[in-house]
C-alpha cells in the first residue's frame, strides 16, 4: 500500500515482504530495473536507513521513503560554452573541467554542464547503457564533481566508451590529483589508504567510511609541504594516487584520516583561501581505446589553488607539474 506522499516526487511506503527492488517496483508502479537504480544511487531509505543493495530481504511492515528522481532530459540543449581542450581524435576527448561545472545533467541541473558543452561541439553517442540512474550522460566515462577541476575523458563513439569504461574497470587508468589539505603529516612520507566506501546511511548525498553497501578503496597519498594558515593550523599539499575510483573517494579518504580537504563544506569547511574544495584532478593516463597506446593527459595548477598556496607563503614543488 501506499501511504500519503509527502511530495509527487516523494514516496512513503509500508513494505510487503520480499526483495527490496521487487517490492519497491511492486508498490510504486516503476520498472524494477529504475528502482535498481534509485537504490544504487542512494534514494531508497529502510526506516530512515539508506538502502545498500537491491537484494535486501524485506520481513514485510518495513516503513520505505523514496525519493523519485526527476526524469533526466533526453533533448538536452547544446550551449556553446568556451571549453579548455586537452586532446580531441575522433574517438574521445579530454577536457581540462573548471571548478564549478557539473559533468553531466540530473534532476535539478540541465544546463551549464560539461555534456551541454560537448554537444555544442560534436555528437555524442547515446544509447540506454549510457544514461545513469542520476543524469544523462551520453558518452561520460568517469566523472569530476563539480568542484573538482581537471582532466576528464568522453567518448565519441559506442566502441570508444565500451573500452575505455573497461579501462577504467579493471584499473588500466592512472590518476593523479593534487590537493591542500588540513593538518600536519606526520613524514614526508607515502600513506596507502585502504578502507572501504560506502553511502552514508542517513545521508544519502554523502559517503563515509564503512557505510551502506561499502565498496574497496584505496588511495595512495604523498604529502609534499606544509605550511601554517596564520591561525594557528598546518595545511598540507597532498599528491593523491587513486587505485579505485569510488564516489568521493579522495574527499572520504582524506577526512578519515583527519585531514579534510581545504574548503570542502561537505566533509570538512569552507576556507577563506578557496572558494571551494582545492581538489585537482592534474594527471591521467589511459590507453588509447583503438591504439592501445598510452595517452597521457596533462591539466596545469589552477590559478585558484595555486594562489591559496602562494597565500600560505608556499612555493610550489619543482618539477611538480611533470607525471610522477
């Protein structure tokens, strides 16, 4: 049964007992593979838990929310929006992406995006295995939140996308990002992480350590220099070498082990320094999904993290610029 919704978007259900997607499809009237992925993305809730897997066996009187998304809009509009190119062939494209776009369109984001931009230059494939649970995104292999700036891969072709998020599946990529982070290290010395991701059970939009449905991560972090911030705290400029690429990973990473990423309101604080998170995504390497041959994608320090640095009374590193 249903019970009264809150919102058209928001549904409150009493469970049947069952599968969770199953019985969610049942009481909602949704395919069972659009509930399989609501649950994946973190919209279904248990009692006020957020699910972690589709599979969960329901007793039956269970209390469900479920936060509908909004339909993803399928005729996105082109926009010719200015883009820092880093390669183009005509299999993919890499894009150096400024902080403050978002990657591809969701419920509530249609416009300004990397995707809006890209179509305003080219077609990009669409078939039903691009688009996500959580946006459009044809031709969107990885992705960049939107306040993480760097380089970022899309395919043109079908074939281009199936071997490059093969690539990415099976740890073929190697990622290089850059950050300043809160507190002082210990040694300027490596630190592998290895701790498991999963969605924050309460709130849905974040990740924590452990979690709902947790999922391998691990990052190998490189302190380079510190500096004090003039109030009393050291901040560090961190080399961060993701083996994995789970949602906020290096966001999660960093705060777990007590060094928030500078400006980050969602896992740290803001910073007077930042206008948001100093998160750089500087190195990528991928084979070519025709040639098989290395590519190796370069985006330099932005103007915005390096100033914060700079304000710190920090010099960058030599030779920081050039592939580790």
């Amino acid at each position: 049964m249903t019970d009264a919704a809150p919102s058209p978007d928001r549904l409150t259900l009493t469970a049947t007992p069952g599968r969770l997607d199953a019985v969610v499809s049942a009481l909602s009237g949704a395919s069972r593979s659009q509930v399989s992925g609501w649950i994946e993305a973190g919209h279904v809730q248990v009692g006020g838990v957020v699910a972690g897997k589709a599979s969960l066996k329901l007793r039956g009187g269970e209390v469900l929310t479920v936060q509908v998304p909004s339909p993803a809009d399928a005729t996105v509009a082109p926009e010719q929006v200015p883009l820092d190119m880093i390669f183009e062939d005509e299999h993919l494209i890499a894009v150096n992406k400024p902080a403050g776009m978002v990657t591809h369109p969701a419920p509530g984001v249609t416009t300004g995006t990397l995707v809006n931009a890209l179509l305003g230059r080219m077609t990009l494939p669409e078939q039903s295995g691009f688009d996500g649970p959580d946006g459009y995104r044809p031709g969107i292999v990885h992705r960049l939140d939107k306040d993480t700036s760097g380089v970022i891969v899309v395919a043109k072709t079908v074939a281009a996308h199936a071997r490059l998020a093969s690539a990415f599946k099976d740890r073929e990529t190697r990622k290089t990002y850059l950050a300043i982070a809160a507190g002082a290290w210990s040694a300027q010395a490596p630190v592998n992480v290895d701790v498991p991701i999963g969605r924050h059970p309460v709130q849905r939009q974040r990740m924590t350590v452990g979690g709902a449905h947790p999922r391998e991560a691990q990052t190998l972090f490189t302190p380079l220099d510190t500096r004090p911030d003039g109030h009393g705290r050291i901040l560090t400029l961190v080399r961060a070498q993701p083996r994995t690429g789970r949602t906020h990973q290096l966001r999660v990473h960093l705060a777990h082990l007590g060094s928030p990423i500078l400006g980050d309101t969602v896992y740290g604080r803001p910073s007077e320094l930042i206008a948001r998170q100093a998160l750089h995504a500087q190195f990528l390497t991928i084979p070519h999904p025709v040639t098989g041959e290395a590519l190796h994608l370069h985006a330099p320090i932005p103007d915005d993290l390096l100033q914060a640095w700079v304000a710190l009374g920090g010099v960058l590193p030599t030779g920081l610029e050039q592939a580790p």
